[in-house]
C-alpha cells in the first residue's frame, strides 16, 4: 500500500510520489513532505453533479493517511483545492500555500488561517526544509489567480508548471533559479490547459532534467491523449527524457 511505503525508512535522497491528476507528494531528506494539488476525493462530480467529471482512477491513499507539512493547492478548481479532503490533509501541525483564489475555500473548511498563506506569482517563502517559489500560470478567465510552483530541496529544483496554457515567454521565469531537474506538466489540453504538443514543445524550451506528464485520465471530459504525447516525444523529441508515473508510483529524485 502506497501509505506503508511513505511510511518506510526514509530515503536520504528526496523522493516524489504521482498521486494522480495534477497531485504530488515529496518527500525532502529531512523526512518532511510537501503536498502540491492533492485530489483524494470525488468532489469535482459532487460539484459538477455529473458522471463527465467522475473520477475514473481511485485515490492510491486516504487524506488521514498521507503526511502533509506543507500542501500547496495552485488554484481553486476543485481537483487542487479538494474541500472534501482538505480537513484531513490540513494536519494539526500542516502549513498551506494557496492561490488568492482559495480565500473562501479555506474559510469555508474552517481551517486556522494562522497557518494558511495566500500566494501570487513571485511569491517565496520556505517550509519544513522546501523552499517554494511561486510562478506566473496562464490558465485562463477561470482561474487567473492561479499560480505554478518552483520547489527547491536537498539540490533539487522541481517544476510545476500547474494548469496553463502553452506561454514561452514564461520560460525565463521557470528558469529563474536555475536548471530543472523535474518537471511537470499537464497534457490534457481542456479548459485552457497545454495539450499533449505543448508540453513537449515547452519540455524542448525548458530542458528539464525529467519530464512527467499529469492531468490526463481522471474524468471522461478532460481529454488527454498519452499515445500521442508519447509519440511525439519519442519521434521528435528524443533527446529528452521523460517518464509515465502510475498513480502512487514512487520516483527517486
């Protein structure tokens, strides 16, 4: 189970889990764990009040069961700020980062706000040995708080590029603290998101160290076409390297 293997002799390398949709969990050499965008519940069909927005893979862990010192929810959609699953996520000692955005979300949940930061682009800040740098994310009128994530631990520079839509000229700014060594991304190309062509055009930009592609596979109406991706990057892109990470699939960073 993917709760007794976060719970297993720490790795003194950082170590990341996929826990579907656009939700990581990473683990720092120090043992601490930092949430991004965690979906662990069926909240987006309890909103959406149909079966197109049904989650299609289960949650590979229980919010109770997953360690969560620092979460980052990117933005208020409620497949990363889960409201369902927040109260068990949000831990008696968990610090949040949130998008403006999640202001009534967060109060809504009844969270202490004494351990909640609302974030924008250019934001920074540091937390349980991560050190987080907030980035500019395109992902339309529905979201225009949104934010990406850059997330420094143990000499590792990670990439989230969160929900947005193909923007080169935002490149530099990912780049801003130095090379990636993990990068992810979505493909499934709805409601504003990169689709499967520009995640590997921007992979080509970034030139990241690892590419892992997300947002693909949970809900019928989110398209996504990992064939495709695959395609492309193995034919036009070779010289990149890039990973499928099943949902709870652990990758040593």
């Amino acid at each position: 189970m993917l709760r007794d293997l976060m719970r297993s002799a720490r790795n003194p390398k950082p170590r990341l889990f996929f826990l579907g949709q656009a939700g990581f969990a990473v683990q720092n050499g120090a043992g601490k764990w930092l949430l991004i965008d965690p979906y662990l519940s069926d909240w987006v069909r309890t909103m959406e009040g149909n079966d197109g927005f049904k989650r299609l893979i289960p949650a590979p862990i229980a919010p109770e069961d997953l360690p969560s010192d620092v979460i980052v929810a990117t933005h208020c959609h409620a497949d990363h700020y889960d409201a369902d699953a927040m109260p068990a996520l949000f831990k008696a000692d968990s610090v949040l980062f949130a998008a403006q955005d999640c202001r009534d979300l967060v109060k809504g949940n009844g969270l202490d706000e004494t351990r909640v930061h609302f974030v924008s682009p250019g934001g920074r800040a540091e937390a349980a040995g991560f050190r987080l740098h907030f980035i500019s994310c395109d992902h339309g009128t529905g979201a225009p708080q949104a934010v990406g994530l850059l997330a420094e631990c143990d000499g590792r520079r990670l990439l989230f590029v969160g929900d947005t839509c193909l923007r080169p000229d935002l490149v530099p700014e990912y780049l801003s603290d130095g090379p990636i060594d993990f990068m992810a991304a979505p493909i499934n190309g709805a409601f504003g998101n990169l689709d499967w062509k520009d995640c590997a055009v921007l992979a080509s930009l970034v030139k990241p160290r690892l590419l892992v592609p997300c947002h693909f596979g949970m809900f019928a109406s989110h398209g996504g076409r990992a064939d495709l991706f695959y395609e492309c990057m193995t034919k036009e892109y070779p010289e990149q390297n890039f990973l499928f990470l099943c949902t709870g699939e652990e990758y040593t960073l």
